[in-house]
C-alpha cells in the first residue's frame, strides 16, 4: 500500500514519466547523448594516460603473436611476470584485438570505451522498464551522462569498467529473462538458453574486472523486491554464480597483495575499516548529487587515530538502510532495495579489503561506476512522485541530462593528455603527492629539468617518504651530472621503500645506469639484476643489461639477454639491433641479418643500422646487396663517411 507523495518503485511502465519515442529511437538518443558528451575526447586527440602505458602502449603481450595465450595462460607458470599486475584477461583480449586493427593510435580505444558505456546505459534502460522502474530512460540516460562516469569511460586503462559494467548488465538482463521477471519473455522453452548466456556474461564480467561478483546477491535483491520472501529454488540456480564470484576474488585478492603491492600498506584497523566504510558511500552520494570539485585523486581523509564523531557516517548509513527497510511496505521496496544495490556494490571499495589504492585516497570516482545505478533511481523516483505534470518531469529531465552531458563534456578536458589530468588533480588536491611526481616524471621526459626538479620536491615535502618522487631527484642529479648526489638519491629511495616494490626495483634501475656511466660495470650488472629479480618483465632494464654484457666482450650472456628480452618483446627494434650485433659479433652474419631486417622494417631511416646490414652481406659474399645497403645509407645521410669507406673497400663508386 502507497500513501500520496510515497517514494513508489512500482508505477506502471506505461507512466506519463516515460518518453514517448519507439524503443530504436529511445535507443539511438542515448548513444547520441552519450556521444556528444564524450565528443571532447576525439575532438582534441586524446592521449594515452597513467598506467594506459603498462596495459596498453608498453604491453607486449597485444604485439606478441603468442600474445593471447600469455593474456589467458600466462598467470599459471608466473603471476610475477604476466602483462599487467592484474588477471583481467577479457580486458585485455579486447586491447589486443584493437591493437591489430589501430595499433596504438588511442582514438579507437576511447571510442571503444564510450560506445561500450553507452550499450550499458541502453540495456540498463531495457531492464530497468521491464522491472517498472519510473523514469527508466532517464536514469539510463543519468547513467550515460553524469560526470561522475568520465573517469571510467576517459580513462583507456578502466575498460575494466565499461566492459565488465556491459557483460555485467547484460548477464542481468538475461537472468531476468530466465527466472521470469521479464515479462516480455518466453515463458518456458528459452529457459535454459537465458540461463546459459547470463553465466557466460557473468564469466566474461569476472574476466573483465571482480567487482562484478556482487551481480548473483543483486539478483536476489531484484526477486525479492518483485517477489517477496526469497524460496530454495530462487537461491539454487545462483550457486554456481556465487562460487564463481568468490574465485575470481581470490585470484584478485592474491594478485592485489602479491603483485601490485597491497601487503606493503599501512593495514587499516576493524575501527579505521568502519569509519571509511562508514564515510565513503555519502561522499559518492555528494558527488552523485552535486558533481562539482571532481578530482582524479581526491584527499586522503585522516583516520588515524580515529575519533568518535568519526563514527557518524556509519551510523548514518546503517540507520538510513534500516529506514528505508522498515518503511517498505509504506513506499514499497524499491528504495530499500535501491539503497542496498548502491551500498552492496561499493563493498569491495569500502576498505574492508587492503587494495593499492588506499595508499592514495579511499574513495575514487570510478569506484562508483556501476554503484551509481541506485542513488539515480531513487533520486529519479522522488521526483517522478512529487511531480504529477507529465511535461514537468519531462522539462526537469532534459534539463538535468543537458546539464549533466555539459559537465562531463567539460569533465573529460582534464583526461587528454598526462599534464591536463596531472594539473586539473593538482588544482583540485594540492596534496596529491602522487599527481606531483607525476607531473615531475612528465617534465623530466619533457627536458624541462627545473620543473621537474620542483614537482618532485614538492612531492618529498608532501610525502618525505616518497620513494619515487626521491628517485626523480635522483635522476635530475644525474641528468645535471651530479653522479653523487644522484647515487645519494637512489640509495635514500633504496632505503626508504619496501625493498620487494617497484619503487625499489626502479631505484636498483637507475643505480645501474648511474654505475654503467661511471665504466662501473660490475656494479652496475649488479644493480641491473637486482632490478630484473624485482620486475621480471621490464624489457628495457633486460637489454641494457645485455649491452653492459656486450660492452664487456661477454657476448653468450649478451644474447641470453636480448634473447629473454625478445620472448618478452618479439616486435623490440632495440632488441633485434642488439641480437643482431650480437650475433654478427659471433660471426653468425645469416642470423645477425635476419634481425636487422625486422628492425629496419620499423626504422626505415637508421643509416647506421643499413650500413651494419651492408657489412653483413659483404661477410657473406653478397657484394650487389652490400651495395645497396651503403648507397641507401648514403642517400639517407650523404656526409656519412663509413658507408662512404665501406663502398670504397669493396671497389664501388
């Protein structure tokens, strides 16, 4: 029973809320919404962001031909050395697909993101009708639009998102088809068909991103809103589900703690886990509400030690569900069940678990993707009850989507490119000690020395143990010449850092180059293995190790070097002009050839390395293709005397 004015779940599909336009054009509204608040993103040429290198531009695996059997398999021999520091292998087949069509041009992978986020946003619309939510297109539309959204579908890297978020609703989708709360479809014979599809989506979902495990406890919300009391028969079919969902967390949950790094944290106390948890779901639902201040990293909110007031948020969530619940059969269950679908689904991002973005902030705005879907429904729902005038809620409606799509148009500015989302973080979190040494490791690479040097003290100032921020003053030393002070650096970072992290293996790297510049060669071999222990499948630090080896004359340990390095990296043009050295260095001209033609293949203009290919062929006794090589090196650079010389020796004008 409802009273005027109750917050109702139930209307009928048929409301005056509803749009009237035919489902394809309903369908093509919200791809072209969903579009133009995106638009900014191919307008401006959108970069390659933060860790898009390691699972995209770096990643060797989607430029492997044995690639996608290392995506899937590669986790079973070594966990330490597979692509990415995560098992998300639907994820990253979908890169490795689009790196055969555009290679690493980053518009096809943003456009990719937007059009998958917009499908979700569609098929939400198709369940949420079918389950008589009012106001179903808006919410979807809501859901498509809001800002809060652009750190998922903006940032490549979150594909996790936008493609565990499709698979997700989708597999929804299907499950109410097969356990009959679609009403719209066939009764019996499809059964097992529906139920089939939603535990393949379901799987493809866990393979895309984890949190996606909440999906078969959402579906015994949804049948008990509609249903009532939950029977043997709803539950027993989801078992397979929830078995599925509680693996795939362990096997994130271990890669969390082993490979990214989670188990070097400071561990939250049960009384800390509960303030964050506490606190975290109103700041999402502030940010839901009123999407101003968004920030890619926000400030980290200071627990320790933790006070009672601190409590307040708990309490404020735990009694607002308990409200909600015992007020059910007064404005039905829908907002209960809203509210517990919003809350269950942050769960994993509440800070009961230890994950690696603790060490930054608590809350993230991509942590609310899917989440989001109740807060709108409810907020939707209040106003589709209080406002009676169809053409009101419709008016408020368009209003509220071309105001959000104009903030998220404005939103994804600060994602083009490393220095916009470095500055726009800054702007918004001057304490971000990460965003500055970013911005520090972006200058640097810019040659803007000074600069550099600045944002990585402020980041010391922020954090005086920041490792890395310590080894990018480090570098700068070096860059400066100041080899011991630079030492000093990495050896304060060596100290400071937990001696099995990347940070750690990072200093080791850059105390190699140091040593190596110095013709301190067994040192620095020294370092470079301690690096490679670290980070197995750094390519880069494999092969410098290689040259040392090959400067040394040690020319077997050279190869195995750029030998491991091209299993790692079968495209590396450095790795196949060092193999082929190497190999001309042994006197196997055939071999050293047959790597140098891979690589000039990519450098068509390395006039050094075609001159090398000449000296090859004149080995082998194949004088007219020597010559071309010499003559084509020449053509490229005219004042290059050894291909000059070359020609010479062998008797060609």
């Amino acid at each position: 029973m409802t009273q005027s004015g109750d917050v109702n779940f139930n209307t009928s599909a048929s409301a005056p809320f509803e749009f009237p336009a035919r489902d394809f054009g309903a369908a093509v509204v919200i791809y072209a919404i969903t579009l133009l608040a995106y638009s900014y993103l191919l307008y401006a040429k959108a970069q390659f962001i933060w860790d898009d290198d390691s699972y995209v531009l770096n990643n060797a695996a989607l430029r492997n031909p044995d690639g996608l059997r290392q995506i899937w398999l590669g986790i079973l021999p070594d966990p330490h050395v597979y692509p990415v520091p995560q098992y998300y292998p639907m994820t990253l087949t979908s890169f490795w697909l689009e790196h055969q069509l555009w290679s690493l041009n980053p518009i096809g992978y943003h456009v990719v993101n937007v059009l998958l986020h917009a499908t979700s946003a569609m098929l939400l619309w198709l369940i949420l009708r079918r389950l008589d939510v009012p106001g179903a297109w808006v919410i979807a539309a809501i859901f498509a639009v809001h800002p809060v959204q652009v750190e998922s579908v903006a940032w490549i890297t979150e594909r996790k998102n936008v493609l565990s978020g499709l698979f997700y609703i989708s597999s929804l989708y299907m499950y109410l088809r097969f356990c009959g709360l679609d009403p719209r479809a066939p009764r019996l014979g499809s059964r097992p068909l529906w139920y089939t599809w939603a535990l393949i989506f379901f799987v493809a979902a866990l393979l895309s991103k984890s949190v996606t495990g909440s999906l078969p406890a959402v579906v015994l919300l949804v049948i008990w809103w509609k249903r009532g009391p939950l029977k043997l028969s709803d539950i027993l079919p989801l078992i397979p589900f929830f078995i599925l969902a509680i693996a795939m967390g362990q096997v994130t949950r271990w890669m969390e703690w082993n490979i990214v790094g989670a188990h070097s944290l400071e561990h939250l106390t049960v009384p800390q886990k509960l303030i964050v948890a506490g606190r975290a779901p109103w700041f999402y639902v502030g940010k839901l509400i009123w999407p101003a201040g968004l920030s890619f990293i926000y400030p980290r909110w200071d627990i320790d030690p933790p006070q009672i007031l601190q409590f307040t948020y708990a309490l404020m969530t735990i009694g607002a569900l308990v409200a909600l619940f015992l007020l059910r059969d007064r404005i039905g269950r829908g907002p209960v069940i809203a509210a517990l679908f919003f809350v269950g689904t942050l769960v994993p991002a509440l800070g009961f678990f230890t994950v690696y973005p603790q060490r930054y902030s608590f809350v993230a705005d991509h942590f609310q993707y899917l989440a989001c879907i109740g807060i709108f429904a409810i907020v939707v729902a209040i106003f589709h009850n209080q406002t009676r005038s169809a053409v009101a809620m419709r008016v408020l409606s368009a209003i509220a989507i071309l105001a959000l799509s104009l903030m998220t148009w404005q939103r994804t500015r600060a994602f083009v490119d490393l220095k916009s989302l470095w500055t726009d973080t800054i702007e918004k979190n001057p304490a971000a000690w990460m965003a500055w040494n970013n911005l520090g490791s972006l200058l640097l690479a810019e040659g803007n020395v000074s600069d550099a040097a600045n944002a990585f003290q402020r980041a010391v100032e922020l954090k005086p143990d920041h490792g890395d921020a310590i080894t990018g003053l480090g570098v700068v030393a070096l860059r400066k010449d100041d080899l011991a002070v630079a030492e000093q650096k990495f050896r304060e970072s060596l100290r400071v850092a937990p001696p099995d992290s990347p940070t750690a293996a990072n200093a080791h790297a850059n105390l190699a180059n140091l040593y190596s510049r110095e013709n301190r060669f067994d040192d620095a071999i020294h370092e470079y293995k301690e690096a490679i222990a670290l980070e197995p499948h750094s390519g880069d630090w494999i092969d410098e190790l290689g040259m040392i080896y090959f400067t040394q004359g040690r020319t077997d340990l050279a190869v195995e070097c750029f030998d491991r390095m091209l299993k790692l990296d079968p495209d590396s043009i450095a790795g196949h002009i060092n193999m082929g050295h190497a190999m001309s260095r042994l006197g196997r001209s055939r071999d050293a050839l047959a790597h140098w033609q891979i690589a000039v293949k990519q450098k068509p203009g390395d006039y050094q390395l075609i001159n090398s290919m000449g000296t090859a062929y004149v080995r082998l006794g194949m004088r007219d293709e020597a010559i071309a090589c010499f003559r084509r090196a020449l053509e490229i650079k005219p004042d290059y005397e050894v291909a000059r010389k070359n020609l010479q020796a062998i008797g060609a004008n």
